[in-house]
C-alpha cells in the first residue's frame, strides 16, 4: 500500500494545454461506467425471461439473436489454497506495480 501523498510543486505537473484530454478520458469513464451498469441491468432481465421459460435461445420478430446456456469454467479457490496450503500460497504470490489514473474533484 502506498502512503497518502500530498500535491507539490516537484510531483505536479499543470496539463492546461491538453485540458480536452482530461475531459474526454472523464467523460468516456462515465460514458462507460452507465454503459456497463445499464448492460448488467439488460442482461438481468434478458437471463430472468429466458429461465423463467426455461429457453436457451431469444428471438426478435423471429430472428435469433441470443443464445443462453451454461459454460463451465474452473478456477482456482485461492482462499482454499491459502487455508489448506499457506507455504505454496506464499510461494506462488508476486508483487506488482502499475499506475491508475484517479479523479480528486
């Protein structure tokens, strides 16, 4: 975790000059913010009416256009693995760094 940090003349730097940079980056992570809720809230009605029927596939004006089926998949229960076998937990951890962009206003 990093410490809280506080804005300065030496890890400030003013992109006034490319302020339609900073409105775009924020208007599109808003844009896909209400795209993706509004998405989960589309596909939550679309799932409930096709179990609720018991249907695997949707039709529009007789025109196929979903598909809703099972997909098996496998993961790994990391809580499992550190509860059960914490020396290969340990071992199999790495530590990373990357750099995110936040808005502070």
């Amino acid at each position: 975790m990093t410490e809280a940090v506080e804005p300065t003349d030496d890890n400030t730097v003013a992109i006034d000059d490319i302020s339609d940079r900073w409105e775009r980056y924020c208007k599109a992570k808003d844009a896909a913010a209400l795209a993706d809720k509004v998405a989960k809230e589309a596909y939550a009605d679309l799932a409930a009416r096709l179990a609720e029927r018991g249907a695997e596939f949707a039709t529009i004006g007789g025109d196929l256009v979903a598909r809703y089926r099972p997909v098996e998949s496998t993961r790994l229960d990391q809580r499992k693995l550190q509860e059960n076998y914490p020396e290969a937990y340990v071992a199999c951890q790495r530590a990373s760094t990357s750099m995110r962009m936040e808005r502070v206003k």
